[in-house]
C-alpha cells in the first residue's frame, strides 16, 4: 500500500487541488487522478504544497501536471526565509547528575540542548513507525510504501524542516566541503 498523508491532511491536500481545479476550469479529478496527485506529493510537506499550489493559482495557464506541482515546491521551498540561529545549549540553572547504570558513575548535567525541529531533532529525516506499536512512544505511526504484510519497524521521510533549519544546512554545507577536499585530494593524488 502506497504511503498516504495522515487523514487531517488527505482532506486539506484535497482542498487544495479542489481550488486548483475550479480555478484553472477544469473537472473535477477522478479519485484515480486524486490518488495519483496525492501518492505522487506525499512525501512533500502540506505548508510548502500550499504555498506552491497559491503560486500556480496566480500564474499557472494550465492545471499543473505532477512534475509542475513538484517543481513549484521545488521553487517555494528555495524562496523560504533561513531562521536566524540562535543558542541551542542553554545553561541551566541548578546542575542536574546523572547515574549511569550499572557503573554508579554520576555524571553532571550543566546544560539542555534545544533542537531548531523537534519531529526530526535537527537530522532532516522524520521517523515514522509502521506498525503496531512503536517500540518509541514518542514515534508518529504511519505506513511505510510496502505492499505485502510485514513486521513493525522504523522508517524515514524528509523533513519539512530540511531545506530552512540552519542546523541542517550547516550539516550539509560542512559535508559538501569536506567532499569537495576529498575529491581535490583524490585529484592531486593522480597527478
């Protein structure tokens, strides 16, 4: 079964390409053509599909193809607005300890990290769980793309926090020089 949005969504995600339909005057979409559009996007954040499909309502001709609707998500997600970084690490004000089982060491706890996202803490990839029960309470429940029956287990999408969380573009950046030495390494080697 085709991974599908929560069923909040499935109803504003229908909504939306309601509104594309009335405003580019065409027919409604079969529910073939709805499952499609939607298995197609799933993997694309609802707040950035919206702003893409309030950007093809103004300048698209056309209803827009699959390839149209992704590449207007493309377009928004690069025009968001980086957050300014701040402080992750905050002081606390009364060290916490901390015993570490099985060794009875303690260990002081002077500060707390702040995650920029908490759905994904800052790696860009949202966990989900498919299954029954999640061996992680605080893991959001949601089908995998496997068919066939299968056993429980974890599974990641993007994160709607990836192209705009300032950790995560550190991240990246950080991985792109460090590919980009390697390589010039590897080309000099060769000389």
């Amino acid at each position: 079964m085709p991974r599908t949005r929560p069923q909040h969504e499935v109803e504003r995600f229908g909504r939306l390409m309601a509104a594309l339909t009335t405003m580019k005057r065409r027919d409604a979409l079969s529910d073939f053509d709805m499952r499609v559009y939607e298995a197609e996007t799933v993997d694309i954040p609802l707040p950035l599909l919206t702003t893409a499909v309030d950007t093809l309502l103004k300048t698209s001709v056309w209803f827009p193809t699959v390839a149209e609707l992704r590449e207007a998500c493309d377009v928004a997600r690069r025009a968001l607005p980086l957050p300014k970084v701040v402080e992750q690490s905050l002081l606390l004000s009364a060290p916490l300890e901390v015993q570490v089982p099985g060794s009875g060491q303690r260990i002081p706890i002077t500060r707390e990290w702040r995650y920029h996202c908490e759905a994904c803490s800052d790696t860009g990839w949202k966990s989900w769980w498919c299954g029954e029960e999640s061996p992680k309470p605080w893991q959001e429940r949601g089908r995998c793309q496997r068919d066939a029956d299968h056993a429980g287990h974890e599974w990641t999408t993007e994160c709607q926090c990836r192209e705009s969380n300032p950790s995560v573009l550190r991240k990246r950046e950080a991985q792109a020089r460090m590919a980009a030495q390697r390589q010039a390494a590897a080309q000099e080697k060769r000389r």
